[in-house]
C-alpha cells in the first residue's frame, strides 16, 4: 500500500482569516474536499454558497495527499488522516464555526469531530437524513462501481436507522475517473441511472452519491418530478443551523 505524504492544498490560517476579515466577522465554515481535485472543491463550495447566502463564508479546502477522485475504500482510509489536518488547522481559527467534510462516504468525519469543538458535518450523512424524510423510499446513483464502497452506503442506511428505505444503488458505466472530467457525458450516464432508481427500484428520492455529482444533480433536476437529492446543499444547510446556534 503506497502512502502519500500529508499535505493538504490551501495556505488555510492566511485564506480564512483574510475571508473572515473581508466579510466583517461572517462566521466561516471551511468546506474540506477529502480527494485533490481543486476544481470539485471549487464547484461544491460554489454549490455551498449558493444555498446559504451571505449568512455565513464558505471555504473551499483540498486535501492534497489523495487522488483527484476517491474511488475505493483504500482511497477513503488513505484520505483520512489529509481531512483531519485540514479540519483541525482550520479549527484553529475561532472565526470557523463548523466544517464540512466534503465525499459522501464521509472519510475522517469521526477522526475529525473527535479533534475539535466545532460541529463537524459529513455530507452522506445528512443527505441519507434528507433523502429518508417522511419516511421515503430512496436509492443512490454513483459513478463509482467498487463493491464494498457500495454495500458501506447500506451499512450507513442500517447505520442510521434508514435500512428498510433504502432502494439500492446504480451506478454509471464506464470510467469514473474519465466521466467527470465531461459534464455533458456525466449528466446523460446520471440522467440514466436515476431513471433506473425511479422506475426499477422504487426510489421515492434519489441521493447523487459523491460530491463531485452535485452540480450535475441541480442540472438534471428539472427532468424529474422524484427529487434529487444533493449531498453538498443538505450538509451546507446543517452547518449554517449549526453556526446560527453558536
């Protein structure tokens, strides 16, 4: 198993205290991608700041000791210890008040809420939260085809007392790591997996499995009465309740 060297992306004490200066004492929350892809990191905090205004500043981070995509369980572990440096240097900052951790299987979600004292959210959970209101049938699309990836997302339903709505996951053909640099490919291999959650599995409500997919969610939505459920904006409106509560 190779190890990366622990880096992560962003100068985070200049780049949040000049964001917190700017914004006149706006609470920050710090938006921690677990894999390196800057331009996801940049597209989810854009998604992040779209649903929360100006209540509160949104930073990106990159954790640069793992790959542009997470794509394995191995990918996940090897993340955890970038996410947690991440999370606890911006903790630092009494300016930060939550984070987020930004890959829906949640890497080092537990490791970091363990490390600081301020809220720390993962987006797969509170999306399963989201998507399994009301008691709703639900299902996940992902890109990523490895099985035990896959059956962690029932552990986590099972986990999170959801087990008896989750409908399954589909998930897209081809090359993962190929199909999101695409946005037009990505959407058409999404469009087509939700459909298959709707009409195959039941799906009530659909969770767009991975951060990366989130942009491709809100564009697809408008071609399905089912909702589709984005991972980025639920974890955003749990941490801004968070802050509004410090």
């Amino acid at each position: 198993m190779i190890r990366r060297p622990l880096a992560v992306l962003l100068l985070l004490g200049a780049t949040l205290a000049s964001a917190a200066s700017a914004q006149n004492g706006t609470p920050i929350i710090a938006l921690i991608n677990p894999n390196s892809n800057e331009t996801a990191t940049q597209s989810m905090a854009d998604l992040a700041r779209g649903e929360i205004g100006d209540a509160a500043t949104i930073e990106g981070l990159s954790n640069a000791s793992a790959p542009p995509l997470l794509t394995t369980p191995e990918d996940m572990a090897n993340a955890i210890p970038g996410v947690v440096a991440a999370g606890v240097e911006a903790a630092k900052d009494p300016r930060v008040a939550a984070i987020i951790v930004a890959a829906f299987s949640d890497p080092g979600l537990a490791g970091l809420r363990a490390s600081v004292q301020v809220p720390v959210f993962g987006i797969g959970e509170e999306v399963f939260r989201e998507a399994a209101r009301d008691g709703r049938q639900f299902g996940i699309v992902t890109v990523t085809p490895n099985p035990e990836l896959i059956a962690s997302f029932e552990a986590k339903a099972e986990e999170l007392g959801f087990g008896a709505q989750y409908r399954g996951t589909r998930v897209t053909p081809g090359d993962p790591t190929e199909l999101v640099k695409d946005p037009a490919k990505l959407d058409a291999a999404l469009a087509a997996a939700v459909e298959e959650s709707i009409e195959l599995d039941g799906a009530q409500a659909v969770i767009m499995g991975g951060g990366p997919l989130s942009a491709s969610a809100i564009r697809l939505q408008p071609q399905f009465d089912v909702p589709l459920v984005v991972a980025v904006n639920a974890a955003a409106r749990a941490a801004l309740e968070a802050t509004q509560g410090r």
